[in-house]
C-alpha cells in the first residue's frame, strides 16, 4: 500500500480521536445544562421561592419603578381586607359612576348607571386587566379612588414594602405634574405582596388561572391576557401589565412537585420578551432547587460539633425545618449556632440554649431555629470536655 495512504489514514485516525478528546473534555468541564444564571432582557427582576420568601436569583430588586397593572395586584389584597372588615359578599351590588370616564386602555366597556356584582368586576380588573373596573370598585369601597390608594400604600406599609407607593388602584400613568413618580413598586416589593395573596387569599388563583370567565350574567366572556397559562406548565396566575413608562411586566407563579416559585419581570420591550424572561427564571429555579429538609442535608455531627468541638450540652432541634436548597450544591450550606447559655443552673430539659442559622455564599437562608437542651443539668461540677461553659457558670 502507498505509504502516503497509510500516513494520511494514521492523521484522520488521530484528528477523530483529538476531536472525540475534546468533546468529553468540554462535557465534562461544562456545568451541567441549566445551572448556570439565564442571561435577562431585564436588569429589573427577581425570583423568589414562595414557602420561604428565600431569593433565588435577584436583580435591581429593591428599585423603585412604574408597576403598570401589576398595581392590581394591591388594589385585590385591598379588596379582600375591606370585604373582611366589612362582612361584604360577593354578589354585593356596585354601582357604575361617571368615575369610570377617565378609564383608558383596557377596559370591560363599563356604562355609567348600571349595577354590577362585585365579583365580576373582580374577575374584570384581575383578568383582562379593567382599568374602569378598578376605579369603579375603588369608588364604591372606599368613597373615591383616592381614598382607597391612600389605603392601599397604608397596606403596603404594613407588609415591609418599603418601595411601594400608591396614586390609584389601577397603575395607569398619573397625568398630573410632578405626580408619576409618586406612584411605583421594586421587585421585591411585588414578589413580597404576591406571596401575602398567596398565604392569606390562595383562592385568587382558581380566578388567575382562568383562561376565561363569564361577564354580565353570562352576557360575555372575559378573556385572560396571561398567555403562559397554556404555555407553561404547572403556571397558574399572576398578573400582567404594561404602559409606555413600565414596559411589558409580569408576576408569574408555577408550582411543580411541592415547589411554588414566584418571578417578577419588569421593564421589558413586549410580550414575548416578557413571556421569555419569566420562563427562564421560572426554569431556573425548578432545575436547580428543591425543597430541603434540615436532617437531609446535615447529621446532628455536622449541627452541633463545631470545628470538631462537642456542643456544651446534648441539645437538640425539636422542629421541624425546611429551606431551599440549591441541587450539587449542599456542601456548600454552613450551620452555625449563636450559644446563649445561663449564667446558673439549674438547665430544664428543653431549656433555649442558643439558636442555629445555616448560611450560603455568606448570606444567612436560615435564622432564628431556637436549639434546645435534650436533658437537665443540675450538677455543677462539668466534665473536663465542657471547658467553655465554666467561665459562664462561675462568673470568669
């Protein structure tokens, strides 16, 4: 055989295998597919974990901006106070009032004079978005639109939103000079409050995952403007919106095997922009976290020998505690223990001896678990491998 064949064989040979090399060398040194952060079209977004309000994955969170309709989401968590405070029932009569005129952009085409139920003006305002439908509730719970935003923001206060501030109940831009910027939420303000809907008023989302829904007695349907309903699975509300100012915004709840995530978007350029960027955070999160038990994760080795040290007592956690854990990622997660022992004895069984927090990159994702003694503890004299506790019994 031609030797020029054989030396052109040997170098195809050694190419595959160089490439074949080099493919399993970028497999293996890749992370895996979807642990990494998604790349945003936003820099205003957050993705937070709803049992535990822990943040996944955050940018410019606590940025004060424009929330478009996503205001519709106080104006509801107000709604639900009102009728509490008040014992109103959903067939409560609204009376529609010349209010309603100054309404634009999306609307249920309210007439001045006729008299709706309060659920379908609720049904209005959360899933085609009903500007007028805001107002006219507004209206007619609080005496004027005014009186209710003051409420709102008062509600906003009491939540710890502490970049929240209302001028209406349906978050079209404030024409009045020098006003609009009075009027706005952060991220973590919104994903703060969507978590309370959710806690308090988890019936909100047999309406937000409504694709539609029946207006005037069955007269016509309202349509929902969230159309990751059908796009997504396990995605079962929240709210959209959008002005000129606010961009395209959405709050987008899903849950998937026990775990609910919330993701707030704002600021983007369209719907599909928007619609993206939520699945990606939404991805995110249900690829790369979970639900975590205390005792999965750590022994009572790991909790209470710290730096290979004995804890002073046998102490124990007597709850349970769950937390988000990132996946590949649990060694990572640091517990340490804050003592707080007594200055005499007797220590009851039971007895608060300190507290455990567990930490993640540096940032506490646990708090405040109070540790508890396992036994009594009457004799003063310690054994020698308690050296620490002596300087607090005898006064050191």
């Amino acid at each position: 055989m031609d030797p020029s064949v054989l030396t052109r064989k040997a170098f195809t040979f050694l190419l595959s295998q160089l490439l074949l090399l080099s493919i399993c060398l970028t497999s293996f040194l890749s992370p895996a597919q979807g642990s990494s952060k998604p790349t945003m079209a936003t820099d205003v977004f957050l993705l937070m974990e709803y049992s535990t309000g822990q943040v996944l994955y955050s940018s410019r969170e606590h940025d004060r901006v424009p929330p478009a309709s996503l205001t519709k989401l106080m104006s509801v968590y107000t709604l639900y106070k009102i009728m509490e405070q008040n014992s109103y029932s959903w067939q409560k009569p609204i009376p529609i009032t010349t209010a309603v005129k100054r309404s634009y952009g999306a609307t249920a085409n309210l007439s001045v004079g006729e008299v709706l139920p309060l659920r379908d003006l609720y049904y209005a305002m959360l899933l085609p978005s009903a500007n007028d439908a805001s107002v006219a509730l507004a209206e007619a719970l609080a005496g004027s639109e005014d009186a209710f935003a003051k409420q709102m923001t008062i509600n906003a206060q009491a939540l710890g939103m502490e970049n929240s501030s209302f001028l209406n109940a349906s978050g079209l831009p404030i024409r009045e000079a020098g006003l609009s910027h009075q009027h706005y939420m952060s991220a973590y303000d919104t994903a703060l409050l969507s978590r309370q809907l959710l806690h308090e008023y988890p019936q909100i989302l047999t309406v937000t995952s409504m694709k539609t829904a029946p207006f005037r007695d069955g007269a016509r349907r309202l349509n929902n403007t969230n159309r990751l309903l059908e796009a997504y699975a396990g995605l079962d509300g929240l709210k959209t919106g959008f002005t000129s100012a606010a961009g395209y915004c959405f709050v987008g709840t899903a849950e998937r095997q026990g775990l609910r995530l919330i993701a707030v978007v704002m600021g983007t350029k369209s719907v599909q922009e928007r619609e993206r960027a939520t699945q990606r955070l939404l991805d995110y999160g249900f690829q790369n976290y979970y639900i975590a038990n205390l005792w999965d994760i750590f022994t009572e080795e790991d909790l209470f020998y710290e730096q290979g040290s004995p804890s002073p007592l046998p102490v124990k956690i007597d709850k349970t505690v769950f937390f988000v854990a990132k996946k590949g990622e649990e060694h990572n997660y640091k517990p340490h223990i804050e003592w707080q022992f007594p200055s005499s004895l007797p220590i009851l069984e039971n007895q608060q001896l300190g507290y455990l927090s567990i930490s993640y990159e540096g940032a506490k994702i646990v708090d405040n678990i109070p540790v508890l003694s396992k036994e009594e503890l009457k004799n003063p004299f310690l054994p020698p491998f308690f050296p620490h506790l002596v300087p607090t019994f005898y006064g050191l």
